[in-house]
C-alpha cells in the first residue's frame, strides 16, 4: 500500500570537490560561514552566520565594523543582537550594551559573568566631568603617548557637558561657549587635587570666579559687565541641569565605573521612567560616553604594551531617543561613535525606522543621522512597512523582491484560518 509517512531526506554540506558527484541532489547555497551563528537561510535551509567583528577582521566581507539594524517593535532586534553578543563573547570579544533601556541584555550580561552598572535617580550616577579609564591610563603611559591620550580625554569630557547642555536647552552651543568650557576644564583639571575628579559643582565655581584663562576667552578686555554678558546663558544652563532634571544623576560623584577586565558590561538605565525623555537622552549619551572611552583606554595601554590587545562588541539601543532629544545632538551622537574602524571595536546601533532621521529639525541633523546608516557595514532589518524599505533601497540599494520579502514579515498571519480542511 501507499506510505503513510515519508521521512525527510538528510542534509549533508560538503566542499564543491566532495559533492560534484552527487548531481542532482546537491544545491549549491551562497550563505556566509563565518561569524555567530544566527538561524537558517529561508529558502536553502543553510546555516547563515555573521556578526561586524567576524565579517571585517576574518573574512572581510566588510570595510567597517559597524551594523545598523532597523525593525518594528516586538520582532525580534534585542533577540538577534544579543545571540551576537553571546557568540563573540565566546571569542573573546567583550560585549558593551551602553545604556540598556528595557532591559534586554542585562541578564545576558550576568550570565557571562559580566558587570551591570544601574544608572538612575536614587540608583546610581556618571560624573561627567571624571576623566574615569582614559585619564587613569594617560598617567600610567605617561611621556608623549599619555599627553596625547589626556588631549583626547579632555575632548570627549568636552563633548559630553556640551551635550548635556545641548539637551537642557533644546539647541547646540555657541562656539565661544564651547571655548569657555573648554577653558574651564583645563583650569579646573590642573587645580583639582590628584585622585579627585571635580563636579559639576566646581565648574560652576569657576565660572563664577572667572579666571584669567577663562576670561581670556571672552574678549572681556577687562570689563566685568563684558564677561558677565558673555558666560551667563551658560552658567544658566549649567544651573538647569544641577537644579533640573539631571542634577541627582550628573551632580555627583560616579557611583560605580566600568571595570577593564570584565567579560561583558551592561549599563541598565531601565529605572528611568519612559516619559522623562530628558534624563533617557542624558544617560545614553552620558553611558556611550563613559564605555567608549574605556575602549579607547584599553587599547592605549595595548600599544603602550601595558595590557593585552582586547576587541569590543558596543552596543547601541534605542537611538531615536537621544537623536531627538535636542537640534544639534546627532553631532555630539556622530562624534562619540566615528572612529570605530581604528579602535578595534564593532558596534551596533539600534533604531525603529529611517523616519527616526527625517523628524530631526534641520536638514543638516537629517543628512548627519542618514550618515549612520550609509556607513554601516551591515543594516539588518526586521520587518519594515513597504514604504519605509522603499526609502532604504534609496540609501543601501534593494530589489523589489527583497523590499516585498522583509515587508511581509511586519504583518504576521492571524490565527484564521482561510483554507480548507
């Protein structure tokens, strides 16, 4: 009689030179080999593996270490990047989830015998001001090698107040702000005692004081009146975030910093409420700012031959929130997260769709934002409406297949049923 069940076939893989014998029951498939592990290919059933740090350092499939995923709520992103993150951590790579909203990856993180730093009102805080890994490690190299890594130290200390700022006030710094600033941080580095890191409190001081260095910067020839005019809209919103929103989180001490050593970190900002878009913007940037110059660190103490060489695996969630937290912040977003390439470091960076750009306020933030993804060695994306990939054919290129195919997935099928039993 006719079988009742018929066993699947079994599936071998094999080199071209095993399997050229075999015709017709070899099919040849195109999927990557190399990287973390991630599912099987829809239509060959093959194993399809990859990840930024395999596929630009082993098999150079890439030129940047960098990916940009995109996707609907629910479908799937969290889920995808954390089986990256497991996989290269088994290599040895050390995974840094820099501002975990959800959380998502806090438990992953102390599964791998990782460090999770809590941030937020009551829970914890980041000194801004601290100049944390990169400055422990400029003494410790010392000589022309460590004044150049507390030059760049003192540039992203710089970068994140102006950020800070930038989110108190709802629009970027003047440039002679920024000069004021600049000059603040270096009078107060070199009268803060060694071992402390000054606060927020103690910038505010000098400005008030008014030094000779910063009123150099001012153009105030002398006048009082002039200087007063030229520093109050900053000390203003210096005042706004000591006495806002972010001065529990930002005033003080760091409650507890990144440990070098660690196999994974996690930086869990999931107590902030939702609706205090402000201190979420603060705590992301203010997170990316803390973990990105801790890899810079360890690689100075690399080339200086102090530490071994370690790859970082960064982790960038939720980027819509920061983008639109103030006009000008994407700068302060694209000058923390450029120099991935040279720092031995992959990232991922996270959104819902490419509409996250278009509601930034000026063309110029616009274009900057779109940067972010036509940079991206790899964009993987989870289910998007029809129009939205139409728009990112138009920046990374896409057939209509491939536009239907990754449509369809943002519309699962009901639980109906439209067939026939």
């Amino acid at each position: 009689g006719r079988v009742g069940y018929l066993d699947a076939p079994t599936m071998w893989r094999a080199t071209t030179v095993q399997a050229c014998g075999l015709w017709p029951f070899s099919a040849g498939s195109g999927a990557p080999m190399s990287g973390v592990p991630l599912g099987q290919h829809l239509f060959t059933g093959a194993t399809v593996c990859g990840d930024p740090i395999s596929w630009f350092t082993r098999a150079r499939y890439i030129s940047n270490p960098s990916l940009f995923m995109l996707g609907m709520p629910g479908l799937g992103k969290s889920t995808l990047i954390n089986r990256m993150a497991v996989g290269l951590a088994a290599t040895g790579v050390v995974p840094l989830v820099l501002g975990d909203l959800k959380p998502d990856y806090a438990d992953t993180v102390r599964a791998l015998g990782g460090q999770v730093i809590p941030i937020g009102r009551g829970v914890g805080g980041i000194n801004v001001l601290d100049p944390g890994a990169m400055g422990l490690a400029a003494e410790r190299i010392g000589g022309r090698a460590g004044r150049a890594l507390a030059a760049e130290t003192h540039g992203r200390v710089l970068n994140m107040v102006a950020a800070l700022l930038t989110i108190v006030r709802g629009r970027a710094l003047d440039d002679h702000e920024q000069s004021v600033l600049s000059a603040c941080l270096r009078h107060l580095r070199e009268r803060t005692p060694q071992g402390r890191a000054p606060l927020l409190p103690d910038l505010l001081r000098v400005l008030e004081e008014g030094p000779d260095r910063v009123r150099a910067v001012t153009l105030d020839r002398g006048q009082e009146s002039r200087y007063r005019d030229a520093v109050d809209p900053l000390h203003r919103s210096l005042l706004g975030i000591l006495d806002g929103a972010l001065g529990d989180t930002f005033g003080s001490s760091t409650s507890t910093r990144i440990d070098p050593d660690a196999p994974a970190v996690c930086i869990d900002i999931s107590r902030i409420g939702e609706s205090d878009t402000q201190l979420t913007a603060a705590a992301m940037l203010a997170a990316w700012s803390e973990g990105l110059g801790t890899v810079a660190a360890s690689h100075a103490m690399a080339d200086a031959g102090l530490a071994p060489r370690r790859w970082f695996f960064t982790i960038l969630d939720e980027l819509w929130r920061p983008l639109r937290a103030a006009s000008g912040i994407v700068d302060r977003i694209d000058a923390l997260t450029r120099l991935n390439r040279s720092l031995g470091l992959g990232d991922a960076k996270i959104t819902h769709t490419l509409k996250d750009a278009e509601a930034l306020g000026s063309d110029a933030d616009r274009a900057k934002a779109r940067g972010f993804v036509e940079r991206a060695g790899i964009v993987a994306c989870a289910g998007l409406p029809a129009a939205e990939m139409t728009d990112l054919g138009r920046v990374i290129g896409l057939s209509k297949r491939e536009i239907e195919l990754v449509s369809s997935w943002s519309s699962p099928p009901g639980w109906a049923s439209t067939g026939s039993n």
